[in-house]
C-alpha cells in the first residue's frame, strides 16, 4: 500500500514516535515544526529524512467576530482543554492564587474528577474562589468569548502538538500566555500575538501586566487573530496534504513490515512508544497513573481490554 501517517503526538516526550514506523511507513507527517528538533529524528538515513513533513492539524473558528473589549470592564482569564495534571502545569494555581487584585476570576473549561487532584489543587488555593470549574463544554467558541486572557500552561513534558485550544483562542482574540514549552513555542511569538513565560512566577507579572493594559491586550488580540488566520487555515493543511498525496501516487504500492518497526502486540506496541534507556523511571509511570491520559499503559488497557499481553507489563 501507499502508506502516510500524521502524527498527533509530538515525539519530544512520551509516547515516542518509534522510529522504526517513520522508517516504514512511505510518508510521515509531524504536526508541529518543534518535532523536527527530535534528537534521535536526526539519526535516519537520508531517505527517511526525505519522507518527513509538518503539516498542522490546529484550527481557529473562521469567520467569528470578536467583541471589542471594553476598558471599563476587568478583564477574565480562561483556561480549555486536559484539566488534568498529565497535560495541565499544576502552577496555573499558583499563579492565579499570586495576583494581586480584586474580582480575579479564571474559568477552568475541561472535563474534571471531582475528588481528583486538579480539584483538590485548587481547593488549596489561598484564593479558591477565583477558579471556576465550568465542565465540558460543546461550543468552545461561546465558552472562550466570555474571556480576554487564555491562561494555557502546559506541563514541560506534555505530548501535545498543534494545541487546538490554544488557536481557537487566539483567533478569537484571546490573549495567550503559555510556558516555553517546544510546540507553544512554535505557535507564539513573544510580546506580538502571545506571551512566553519561562517559569510560573514570570507567568504572574506577564497575567499581571495584561490585566492592567487594556492597550496591550487589545494589540496582541488583533495579531493573535491575524496569525490564525494566516497560517493556521483548514484549506492549508487541505492543499499541503493533496500535494503529498499527488507525489505518492506516482510512486508503486509497498509492502511495509510494521510488525517488524513496532512489534505484534499490545504491549509491544506500548513499550515501543517508551524511553527503554529510562527503564526505571518508565516502569514507576506505569504503575503510578491513574488517569488514562494520552500513551499511558491506563490508555492502552483502556482501548485493548482485558490483553494479556498488557497485564504482563503490571507484574
């Protein structure tokens, strides 16, 4: 077959992208740019480097006017997306809890375990009542319009990639203000359409600034929209994908050998996503997730139930 796989997660931390299966397969397709920094990706042969590409999977809402922000009114801070501590830097309540000020207000949009320790964080909070868990949400657009700052930081070793999220927000004119975590980084550029903290305390002075500057909330707003608009367009990632596909269909089918790259099962599938040099470490991940987050041993039991091959990697 004529093989192309887009990759949802970045390769820069577990999961792993096995380099075996970029090997493979005819095309591989990144979804940020930041995974091109890959160490090991600078391994493969020079005919594996010619099989990459990036072609961005994020999307802003089209077409939706944001409502011009008054000066009059205290701006509000919103976070959407994992509510949970795999994804979510746990400092996001450290920094609100730090601001100075009253009627700081943060929505928390997510789907969120009650007894969990996000809820439990927040609780602990010396300023509680300024987080608001408002759940799931299915008009995202409608949630974030309420909010003039998306307060988005992420865990130093999430697996995201093109952040949905954080380009809904900014083409809604949210202000994003995210940690200086690669695929951020690769969305963002300082001071212009967003701001990039490199520590949660500078993440307070920079949500501190912004809540006493309307000008400058509303000039990154504008360019946080015209950035989405530019380059992270549905007809883009269309028009990138037709290209690759036309170049493949000059090319005969292949008979790729996955089970070779990744291994047979479950499990192989598993540990082939893993940093086998930091057994130890990767061995105590297993065992203590509790949440079924994105390439966890939680995720494959949730999908492949009842595997044996799985339920060996637990003893």
């Amino acid at each position: 077959m004529r093989s192309v796989f887009w990759s949802h997660i970045s390769g820069l931390h577990s999961p792993l992208i096995p380099l075996g299966l970029v090997e493979a397969a005819m095309r591989f397709v990144f979804t940020t740019p930041a995974s091109r920094n890959i160490a090991s990706i600078a391994l493969l042969s020079q005919t594996a480097q010619s099989k990459l590409a990036v072609i961005n999977s994020g999307f802003g809402f089209q077409g939706r006017k944001p409502p011009a922000p008054a000066r009059d009114t205290k701006p509000t801070i919103a976070y959407l997306g994992t509510a949970d501590f795999a994804k979510m830097h746990p400092g996001f309540f450290d920094a609100i809890d730090e601001l100075t000020g009253n009627d700081i207000r943060a929505s928390v949009w997510g789907a969120i375990d009650p007894s969990g320790p996000v809820v439990a964080r927040a609780q602990a909070m010396r300023h509680p009542e300024r987080v608001i868990f408002r759940g799931e949400t299915l008009e995202p657009a409608t949630a974030l319009s309420e909010a003039d700052i998306f307060f988005y930081p992420l865990q130093p070793s999430h697996y995201g990639t093109a952040e949905n999220a954080l380009i809904e927000a900014m083409s809604l004119g949210l202000v994003p203000v995210v940690m200086n975590n690669a695929a951020e980084m690769a969305i963002i550029e300082h001071g212009r359409n967003g701001f990039i903290a490199s520590s949660i305390e500078e993440t307070v002075s920079i949500l501190q600034m912004l809540l006493s500057s309307h000008d400058v909330r509303e000039r990154v707003s504008r360019n946080a929209i015209d950035h989405v608009a530019e380059t992270r367009a549905p007809e883009h990632s269309v028009r990138d994908f037709m290209i690759l596909w036309l170049g493949l269909l000059s090319r005969p089918p292949k008979l790729s050998d996955f089970r070779a790259a990744i291994g047979e099962s479950p499990a192989d599938w598993f540990i082939a996503t893993q940093n086998l040099s930091g057994a130890n470490s990767a061995s105590a991940r297993w065992k203590s997730t509790q949440q079924p987050s994105k390439g966890t041993l939680a995720h494959f039991e949730s999908v492949f139930s009842g595997d044996a091959s799985l339920a060996r990697l637990r003893l």
